[in-house]
C-alpha cells in the first residue's frame, strides 16, 4: 500500500513539478496540511503536526532543511494555484503591496492575485528588498507579463491602488490591450484637448464643487483614457482613471478590495504570516508559495461548503459571517484531526483523493467527498 501511495503521488505532482525529488513532493503536501491544521507557519508549530512518528524537533530539523536546500519552480507553483481557477472566462487581475516589519528586517511583499466569480486565487509574487519602499515600474511589469503568459487572452480587467501610475506602467497596460482601473493621486494633472489646445487641471478644478465627475478622452501621466472623480464621505477624493467607461469606474474599483481581503486571510485571520521569524528572502519566497497554495485549498473548500452544503450566514451589516477561506480551515482540520487519530494510511488516502481530484478536474468546484 505504501509504494501504491508513493507512485500515486509521483504521477499526479508530475504534472506539476514543483520539485523533482519524491521525498520533497510529499514533504510539500505534509507541510501544506500541518501549516493548515496549526494555522501558523512558525516552524516549531508546524513541526508539531508534520510527523506524529518522529520527534518534533525533527520534525523541525527537516523544515529547516528544506527552506535552506531546496529550491522551487515558481512557475509550476502559479500553473497549480491557476488550477483552481474556472476553466473558462475574463478574469481581473489586483496588484498590491503587504509589508511588515519584524525587528530590523522589513517584509516587502508584491502581489497579483487573480479575481474570479466568487473567490481570488493568488498566482504571482515578489519579495522586494528596498527598505519596504514602493514597488518600480520593472518590478511590475515583470509580474505582469508572467500573468500574461499564463493566462494569455482572459485578462479582462487590471485593478491598482495609487502606487501603480506612471506613464511606462499604464502604457505597458494599454499596449498590451489589457482594460485596466486604478486610482491616482489628486495631485496628478488630467489633460483636455479642447480643439487644438490642451488645457490641464487638477481635479479639484474640474470638480468645482461637484460631487462626481466623469470625464472621457482625457490624458492622465500621458495615457489617454476615462477619469472618474468623487468626494467620499470622509472629505477624501476618490480619483479613477483607466480605459473602463466612465459609467463603471467606481464599480469596478470596489473589486480591488479581494486583494485586501485575501491579505487579511493570509495573515492574522489565516497563516499568522506575519508571525514568520524568517528574514532569507529567498525562504520566505517559498513559505508565501506554500501559503498561496494552503489558501486556495482551504478558500475552495469554504466555497464548495457554502454553494452544495450550508451557506455562510449574512451579518446584519451585509457581510458573510465568515470569509470562505476561514470556512475551509475549519473543515479541513476538522477533518485532519478526527482522520490523524483514526487511521495515518486513511490521511495518505486523502491526499491522493484529493491531488487526484485536481488532476482529473482542474476546474471543477464539486470537490471530492473526503
């Protein structure tokens, strides 16, 4: 039964070659489940559910191994965490920065997450090591052109905050007919050609007392697009400008908010991320991959509960009681917990159910009856 439980698993991760080596493929399925049944990725926690056979402290021993040996194929990861996508159909893309500090070393971390139907799959990241300042127009495009290739033409709409302008940024967007929404700073100046004189104001000027403002063929950083101007209740200004109609704007920024949400699942109402003593960029590059792919297991399994079993209750404010995420890591270590003490050859069992269920159907929400 063991080696049928070994070949099981070298066929089906195969497909996915996140590393080659057998005993490393297994190792990044055992970890995966621990991080998701101690919902931390401190390693000494970990180590406490990785291998109830041996020790704990080698148990850690060997994670330390690991994320100071062995290296990963990033592309293979994204080809994965895609896998959990829909097969078909536009998606949005959200880009963000999270960073955090823990003594002296700053965490710098930059984020594209793919936004589909109901729920946002991590696929592309970058540890920045320049003193958690903001991202640079490379180090952008770099992430984006890895999306490109992956997703080719199902880009439908790319969403930024204000640190995503500057003319090469947006140009690259549009010349890559990529429709995109992002916010500006309210100092930025927006340019219109009015016969053939061009005119720029700031957006306070063009407001003029108005609550909303919506403009089409105007310049903003050198990039013809629509803008989209509103003054929040807060007294702060809303300024959106992209390729989107004016008419949609303001709703289709909203949708950048998943990547704040899948942070927040991530960090202190998910993994702990922030809780890593890790400060080698490159072990924390492959810790955030195998916490992209916890999260994506555990936000489909939160799903699939709320769509075919028991929906998440709606709080008098208007949100889920819970995000699908959080759903999913209570039913996975409900689940770990009572078939650990069962039986550990029914635990192999249930990986390879279910690594086989994402191999036969990639794209299929129904997930196996574990």
């Amino acid at each position: 039964m063991k080696q049928y439980c070994c070949a099981k698993v070298t066929a089906i991760l195969d497909k996915v070659p996140i590393v080659k080596n057998l005993a490393r493929k297994k190792f990044i399925v055992l970890f995966v489940l621990s991080m998701i049944k101690t919902r931390s990725v401190q390693f000494f926690e970990v180590a406490q559910a990785l291998n109830d056979e041996v020790k704990a402290s080698s148990n850690e021993v060997r994670i330390q191994d690991f994320f100071r040996e062995v290296s990963l194929d990033y592309e293979q990861v994204a080809l994965l965490l895609a896998m959990f996508l829909p097969k078909r159909g536009k998606v949005t893309l959200c880009i963000d920065r999270t960073e955090w500090d823990f003594g002296k070393c700053q965490v710098n971390i930059l984020m594209i997450i793919v936004r589909c139907r109901h729920i946002s799959i991590p696929l592309y990241w970058e540890l920045l090591d320049n003193n958690s300042g903001n991202s640079n127009t490379d180090d952008r495009i770099d992430l984006l052109k890895k999306c490109i290739r992956l997703l080719g033409g199902r880009i439908g709409l790319f969403l930024g905050d204000r640190e995503f302008i500057g003319h090469r940024w947006l140009k690259f967007l549009k010349d890559q007919g990529i429709r995109f929404c992002v916010r500006v700073p309210k100092h930025h100046k927006i340019t219109r050609q009015i016969g053939l004189n061009e005119h720029p104001h700031t957006v306070e000027q063009l407001l003029q007392g108005r609550q909303t403002l919506r403009l089409s063929a105007c310049r903003v950083d050198g990039i013809w697009g629509n803008v989209y101007a509103k003054v929040l209740k807060d007294g702060d200004l809303l300024f959106v400008f992209g390729t989107a109609k004016t008419e949609f704007p303001a709703q289709l920024y909203k949708k950048r908010w998943r990547i704040e949400c899948f942070f927040q699942n991530v960090k202190k109402r998910g993994f702990d991320l922030e809780s890593t003593h890790l400060r080698d960029l490159d072990k924390l590059k492959k810790l955030v991959a195998f916490v992209c792919i916890a999260y994506a297991v555990v936000a489909n399994v939160g799903l699939h509960q709320h769509l075919h079993a028991k929906a998440i209750a709606i709080k008098n404010h208007g949100y889920k009681q819970n995000s699908f995420s959080r759903r999913g890591i209570d039913i996975v270590r409900e689940g770990l917990r009572r078939i650990w003490k069962r039986n550990f050859q029914l635990f192999l069992d249930l990986i390879i159910r279910f690594l086989l269920w994402i191999q036969i159907n990639p794209n299929n929400l129904t997930l196996p009856d574990f």
